[in-house]
C-alpha cells in the first residue's frame, strides 16, 4: 500500500474517531466541566514551564485551599482505580508467589555456589592451620 493511501486512510480513520468523540455526551460534559474551572485552580505544570516551578504571575492560593484542592484531585484519581475481580486476584497472587520461591531457589543455590567456592579457596591446608 502507497504512503499517500495509507496516510489517506489514517486520517479518515482519526476524522471518524473525533466524529465518533464528539457525538458522546460525556466528553462533552468533561470539556465543559474543564472549561468552567478556575483559571487559579489549573496550573502550569513542571513539564511545561522551564524552570519546573508555576507561573509567577499567578496569586499563590492559600494554604487550606491548596489542601482543599489536593483532596479533590486525590478523590478524582481515585474514582479511576477499578478493583480486580477475585479472579484476577487470586490470579495475581499466585503469579507473585511462585515468582517469590524461583528467586528463593536461584538465591539459595548462588549461596550455596559461593559459599562453596569461597570454603574450596580459602579453606585449604596451610602453615597456620592447627
């Protein structure tokens, strides 16, 4: 397939997935919600600015407000954690425990290598022993 068709076909497919975006209330609504924000409570990010730190032309919110504000970003970040089902749990669980005794097993066999190796170099008949 040409470059031009497949880039053709590329944006086709990204207009339909925006046409799709923007026909679903609920993005909608969430550009809305942050269209209504605050302009003090969006701040510039480390990643943006070059020196890492916010704007300085910004009033610098007060101290139970910045709390205030920690707290209902956390509660937000919060709402997005979905929980396994037992399944996945029990799942995951297993995966971590067998994990847990092949680095046991590998650990106690270096441990006996070495400490085998160390007794073999050092361990050998010599003037001082008695």
């Amino acid at each position: 397939m040409p470059h031009a068709v497949r880039s053709a076909t590329l944006c086709k497919g990204i207009d339909q997935l925006r046409n799709k975006r923007s026909n679903h209330g609920s993005v909608q609504s969430r550009v809305s919600d942050i269209a209504r924000m605050s302009e003090d409570q969006v701040t510039e990010t480390a990643a943006s600015s070059s020196s890492g730190r916010p704007a300085k032309n910004a009033p610098k919110a007060g101290f139970f407000s910045r709390i205030a504000l920690f707290v209902r970003q956390v509660i937000g970040e919060l709402k997005k954690v979905v929980a396994p089902t037992r399944k996945e749990l029990i799942n995951y669980t297993l995966v971590v425990l067998v994990f847990v005794v092949i680095m046991m097993v590998i650990v106690t066999l270096l441990d006996l290598a070495f400490g085998t190796a160390v007794g073999w170099v050092f361990g050998g008949t010599g003037p001082t022993d008695s």
